[in-house]
C-alpha cells in the first residue's frame, strides 16, 4: 500500500496527540518518523510508530515531560529527557547543541532519560542549514555480541555525520554499528526471509542465516562480522557509542540499556542509569575556516567521489545520495508500507478513532 505523504504525517500526529503529546511534540514527533519513510529508511519510520505507544502503555514513556539541563558549560550540556519521546528530547538537545556552537564554536550534549529516536541522521542534518557538521548517535538495548562473546551487550548504536556543501547536496552518513541495523531483521522476517550470512549469530556463536536468531539466543553481529574480516572495529565503534551516550550522560548503558517496545524479548533488568542515552554536537564552520570556502571544497570532494571510476553496472556514490532520491520519489509518489505495517497502523487508527487515508 503507498500513502500520500501529508496523510501519513496527519495520522501519525493525530496519534501522538491521543496519547497526550502537545501539538508541537506531535508535529515534531511525526517528523521525524516520516523523514525515515521518506529517506528509504523503512526500519525506523512508521513501522515504529507502534512501539512507542507500547511503551506508553507500559508506563516507559511520558507523553508530557519536563525536559531539562541539568548541567551546563558553555560548550556542553547534559539534558534530562523525562522519560520523553526520543523523537522530541534529541531535537531540544540538538538546538542547544546548535546555539552553543554559535556562540562558542562548538556546542556538545549529552541526553539521559530519552527513548528510541528515530533515525540518527534526522538530529545530525538539523545542523546543515546553519553552517555547522552535525553529530548524532545512540544507545540502545544489547542485541549485539562483542567479537568472541556469546552474551549481547551492545545495542546497534548507530552514528551520523551530516556535513553541508555549497551547489552539491550535503554529505549524510548514517549507520548503525552492527553489520546490520534491527529493524533489517524485522523487515525480513515479515518478508519470511533469511538473513545473510555475517550479519547475525545463533545461541552457540555460529553464523546463522536464521532471521529471528537474535529472539532465540543468538545475536547481532558488529561491523565487519568476524574477527578474520574486522569486527573488532565494528565493536569499538559500538563501544564508544555507548560509552557517549550512556557512561559520560548518566543514561543505561550495555546490558542494562532498556529495551524498546519491539524488542519486547529481553527483560527489563535493574538499571545503573536513567532511561536511553544519546549524544549529539554541532560544530560552526566558520570556527574553522570561512563557510563559503569550506562548502566550496566540499562540492569539489563530492564531485570527485561521485565521478570515480566504478566497476562495471554500477555508479559511485556519496552517503546521502540513496536516501536523497527515495525522498523525491517518495514526496511525489507516495510513500510505500509493508502490509504488516499498514495492518499495525490500522490497529491503532481503530484504538484511537483515527483514519488512515491512502
């Protein structure tokens, strides 16, 4: 089923205004879950949406929170999210981090308190149109073996970097740390399909093609997959993800990163901080050097990559340029939903006396 854009945003803010968000949490809420949809990355779009209402039914989530700084420098922050909307507590940090960075050349924060939010680039490109690289990255709960370990200890904490150009679109990478994000995995075992081999392993440490291993023991495996192809760097990257956003915020971290509604597998054990933790930060060009000639730079760094000499049927690309093209696809064709996502949207348009308009 394909939706129109504007119809999926109004239903999913009229969801989250059912729950109790204010207008503008709603607005901003929806906003970044359709920039997911938009972007091709179907995994952290919608498909979430019923996750989050899960966690405000289990008393995870607080609709209406009291987001605070709870310490400050300058350059820094720490913000306390109250148990809201990842979707609304990384924006609020990612403003400060912004207005930091304009008053000081840098701006940094870290977020306790928080829950899932969404796709890391969303908080990253906020920085684009202010001159500044944007950062943006995560914890969340262990799905993720550390190389040799049969226990998950690491979510896929995932990172992004956005980076403004002048006539060129920005440079976006966003990624998760792990050969593979999550939602791949649920993406496939609606499809009923199996997992490559190297991205995930079963309850004994072998690698698996079975795409619910993870449910069954087994778990997630880092960047690179084996010791033998680099997955030591996929678990560092991981690592100091969680170490950012958990140990430096005073969030969960590792094991005791609470799950999110749609990993409803593990258990919820004792904490050792508060709620998710993120970590975001924006840095002023011109802290550097001059914007414009930075940005100019950037287009003749883009252009060379893009034009690179590529193997035979296949085109180099810059990290951005896939999610960019799903976007004006998307915009102008509407928005494409698994069935299974359509049929969970319905579900709560029923709970909630709110429509679903193609």
């Amino acid at each position: 089923m394909t939706i129109a854009e504007e119809n999926l945003r109004e239903f999913v803010e009229n969801i989250f205004l059912s729950i109790g968000c204010s207008q503008n949490d709603a607005i901003q809420a929806a906003d970044v879950l359709i920039s997911a949809d938009l972007r091709g990355i179907d995994s952290h779009g919608v498909a979430r949406l019923s996750g989050y209402i899960r966690l405000f039914d289990h008393g995870r989530l607080n609709s209406t929170p009291n987001i605070e700084v709870v310490h400050e420098t300058p350059s820094t922050a720490t913000v306390d999210g109250d148990k809201g909307l990842g979707l609304v507590v990384a924006p609020f940090a990612m403003k400060l981090a912004m207005e930091k960075a304009k008053n000081v050349g840098s701006g940094w924060v870290a977020i306790r308190n928080s829950n899932h939010y969404g796709i890391a680039g969303y908080h990253a490109m906020m920085a684009i149109e202010n001159d500044m690289i944007g950062w943006s990255m995560t914890n969340a709960a262990p799905l993720v073996v550390p190389t040799f370990s049969k226990e998950k200890l690491l979510g896929t904490n995932p990172i992004a970097v956005a980076v403004p150009a002048q006539n060129q679109p920005a440079f976006v990478a966003d990624f998760a740390s792990t050969a593979v994000a999550y939602g791949k995995m649920e993406i496939l075992q609606r499809k009923g399909e199996p997992a490559p081999l190297g991205w995930v392993q079963d309850a004994e440490g072998k690698s698996t093609t079975n795409n619910n291993a993870v449910k069954e023991g087994g778990g997630l495996l880092p960047v690179g997959g084996t010791r033998e192809s680099g997955s030591h760097k996929g678990y560092g990257l991981g690592a100091i993800v969680d170490i950012l956003s958990g140990v430096l915020s005073g969030a969960n971290f590792g094991p005791w990163v609470p799950p999110f509604a749609t990993a409803g597998f593990h258990d919820v054990t004792q904490g050792v901080g508060l709620g998710t933790g993120h970590f975001v930060g924006a840095m002023r060009i011109d802290a550097f050097r001059p914007a414009d000639e930075f940005k100019r730079d950037m287009d003749i760094w883009i252009e060379r990559f893009r034009n690179a000499q590529a193997v035979e049927g296949e085109k180099v690309q810059i990290h951005g340029d896939a999610e960019r093209i799903s976007t004006t696809e998307r915009k102008q064709n509407g928005i494409p939903l698994n069935a299974k996502v359509v049929e969970g949207l319905q579900e709560l348009g029923e709970r909630f006396n709110v429509l679903l308009m193609p």
